[in-house]
C-alpha cells in the first residue's frame, strides 16, 4: 500500500495559495527549465484566469522519498466556502496561509 497525504492549502482571497502550488511544481521539477508557464497552472479554466481566483479546488501531487502528497488548492473568497469545505472532509491536514 502506498503511502499517500492529502494536504488542502487554505487562505483568504489573494493570499498567494495558487501561487505557492504553482511555484512548489516548478520547485519540485515537475517542468523543463526552458518551458516558460505565464499563467497560473492550478486555474486552469477561463472563468478563473478572467477573474483571477479560483473558484473550484484542483489537485496535484509530488512525491517526497516514499510518499506521495497530494495537494489540493482551495478557493478563498467566500462565496465558494462550501467547495473548502468539502475539501476539508477529505484532507488529512491544512496549511493556512
């Protein structure tokens, strides 16, 4: 059995939670050095992009030695809490910003 975590990033809007994700993936050499990224990767559809925030959470995983952590990006403006808080039912752990 693998070892997996589920680790859900909360913050209030604009605190930088997609950008964290975002910088940990290029951290983590998820991509190649000369592959350029001008948008933010976890808001993936247009509504996002065109507004700025995110509006559904999205996940991702990296792998530390034999564990694999999966990071879910949640939206922080408060008119999508029920979407943190069905993440927050999955989560084995937050990190608050």
């Amino acid at each position: 059995m693998e070892n997996i975590r589920n680790i859900a990033i909360i913050a209030h809007v604009d605190h930088g939670k997609t950008t964290l994700v975002d910088r940990i993936l290029h951290q983590v050499k998820l991509f190649r050095d000369n592959q350029e990224t001008q948008d933010l990767i976890m808001d993936s559809n247009d509504l996002e992009r065109e507004r700025g925030i995110t509006i559904l959470a999205k996940n991702c995983s990296v792998r530390y030695n034999d564990i694999k952590i999966n990071i879910i990006d949640t939206p922080g403006h408060s008119d999508f809490g029920g979407e943190v808080e069905r993440v927050l039912n999955m989560a084995d752990g937050v990190l608050l910003i």
